[in-house]
C-alpha cells in the first residue's frame, strides 16, 4: 500500500513537471521554425515569406497564422520576424500560471560559404 502511494505522488509530480515544460518546449519549436521562415526569407519577398510561414505552422499543428506575425525586411536583405502570444500552464486541468512569450528571429542574407 505504501509503495503504491509513493508511486502516485511520484507519477503526479513526474506528470506536474512535463505540464510546466510544455509552454518553453513549444516556444523552442517554434522559435526554430521562425528561423527556417526568416532565412527563407532572406531570399524571397515578404508575400513568399508569408506563404512558407502558413505552411509551416500549419505542418507543425500551431494554430497560429502568418497574420499573427510580425514580418520586416530591410534593403540588406535582413529578415526579422516576431511573435507576442500568451500560454498557460495548466495541471490536472487547473491553470497555474499564464505566461506571456515574446519570440523575435532575425536573419541575414548570406552571399557565399566558404
């Protein structure tokens, strides 16, 4: 009996830590699309840059769209993109804590790699 209690509070504070990491690990990801999109974007226009973000937040399973986003281009081909959204942290259907993530991404066009 003690054992099997021991093993729930285990499993229940196992299960409370993967719920607080969500919220980051989804913003890693996305923070690393955004990178995909902004170096994409370094060599097409802003509407192009636009359609390959629909498509990769559409393939990730994000509910987000290119509209959320903010997308600047520069005359030196330096593409930035940034995103303010908010996130909950929610355990056993309880919401602990909303938090507010702002996620910016800039890239530079490359000429040549040697």
């Amino acid at each position: 009996m003690k054992r099997i209690l021991i093993l729930a509070i285990f499993l229940a504070i196992a299960w409370s830590l993967v719920c607080v990491g969500r919220p980051y690990w989804d913003k890693y990801w996305l923070g690393n699309d955004m990178d995909a999109v902004a170096i994409y974007g370094t060599k097409n226009t802003i509407a192009h840059t636009k359609a390959f973000l629909n498509r990769k937040m559409k393939m990730a399973g994000r509910a987000f769209k290119a509209e959320d986003f903010t997308i600047e281009k520069d005359e030196n081909n330096r593409t930035t993109i940034s995103i303010t959204y908010e996130d909950k942290i929610i355990i056993f259907g309880q919401v602990v804590k909303t938090l507010k993530f702002t996620v910016v991404r800039t890239k530079k066009e490359v000429a040549a790699i040697l």
